[in-house]
C-alpha cells in the first residue's frame, strides 16, 4: 500500500543492510518510487488497493495517488485472470 500511498511512496526507506545501494541507484540514474509510478500510469498499468488492508489502516481512496482502483480479492482475480503480468505487494 506504501507504494501508492501520497505520502508514503515519496519516502519509502532502503531495507536495513541495502543502504548503500541508493548511492549506485542515484549513479544509475534509476527513477525514484515516485517517478516509477507515474511512468508505470502512463504505460496504462492499473493500481487495485485492497480494501480489507485500507479498512484496517483506517485508510480512504483519497489517501491514495488519483487513479486507483479499490478492491477485494475478487476484483483483484477478475482483472488478473486476463492480464499479461500482475504483481503483488
């Protein structure tokens, strides 16, 4: 959920012991989380938050970057079943 939160994705922290990868992510020039998401949104890629996780968080869809979809398990199997790829966090 981090990863489409409004706030949450723009500081998300480098797993304990990777620190030192952000220094040869910033010489690799590989886009931030931020800069990820909106070049995924431009290829069409559809974000499902899942709803049972954005209840228990005490979360609303306005909590979210605009353009997601929310969703329960099943709205997550009835899109997956055609998709090419799917990823799950």
């Amino acid at each position: 959920m981090n990863l489409i939160h409004k706030e949450a994705h723009q500081n998300l922290p480098m797993p304990k012991g990777k620190e030192h990868y952000a220094e040869g992510f910033q010489k690799a020039n590989v886009p931030s989380i931020p800069e990820l998401v909106e070049m995924a949104k431009e290829l069409g890629v559809t974000f499902i938050g899942c709803q049972m996780t954005m209840d228990a968080m005490q979360l609303e869809k306005e909590d979210f970057i605009d353009g997601i979809d929310v969703g329960g398990a099943v709205t997550f199997l009835e899109f997956a079943k055609d998709a090419n790829v799917s990823l799950t966090f």
